[in-house]
C-alpha cells in the first residue's frame, strides 16, 4: 500500500485582480531573493558597508550581490544542467580557500600538481570540507 501525502499551501495577496499563478510565481521568486540577501550578509559583506552617501551605498550592495551571481554563474555554467546541485555559497568559499591553500603547498614544497597520482588527491582535497560538492 502506498502511502500518498497531500500538501496544501495558501497564498494571499491584497490585489484581488491578479491571477492565482503570479501569487505562485511571486511567491517563489521571493524565496529565491531571500536566499541572495541571505549569502550576502553571511559571505559578501553586505551589512558591512560604513559609506553615508546614497552612491557609495549603492556601489556597496550592488558589489555584494554581484559577487553572489559571479559565483553562482562560475559554478553552475561549468557543471551540465542535469547534473546541477543545490548551491551553496559556504561551498564555493570553502573550494577557494582549499585552492588557494593547495597551490601554496605545491608552490612552496616544489610538487608537480599535473601528476596523474596527484590529479586525484589535489582533487579530493579542493572539495575538503564542503557540503553539496
């Protein structure tokens, strides 16, 4: 026997002329600007802006939330469509450091990162630490 579960979910709007598909389609474009303002305040700097002026603020916001599409971009064009996974900015972050860190080691103890031995581990090492890598 299968067990089927329903869900029900209610959307309300002011707007008594709009269409119940936009209410749907606002709803979720909502949830996703969330998340955007969500990754800059935890990983861009978005509430640490000190400017005054409306065009520095400005600047600021924009350079923030830019840098999230940069990375969203850089990480889901390399990947296939069918092949994408949740983003997650904690991750990107997380594969930049390791980077970093890794061409430090092979820079600073003279190793050959090209080396089909350490292709694999380089590898396992740049996805240390992350979540939905």
């Amino acid at each position: 026997m299968k067990l089927t579960i329903r869900v029900h979910k209610l959307y309300f709007s002011t707007d008594t002329n709009i269409d119940a598909i936009d209410i749907v389609n606002d709803y979720r474009s909502r949830f996703q600007i969330e998340f955007l303002y969500r990754d800059g305040k935890q990983h861009t700097g978005l509430n640490d802006g000190q400017a005054r002026s409306a065009n520095k603020l400005a600047f600021h916001f924009n350079a923030s939330l830019t840098a999230i599409n940069l990375a969203k971009a850089t990480n889901w064009l390399s990947i296939p469509k069918n092949e994408r996974k949740a983003f997650s900015m904690t991750d990107i972050k997380t594969i930049n450091h390791n980077t970093l860190q890794l061409n430090l080691f092979f820079d600073k103890f003279g190793i050959n990162p090209h080396s089909a031995k350490n292709k694999k581990k380089a590898r396992e090492l740049i996805l240390y630490g992350t979540i939905a890598a």
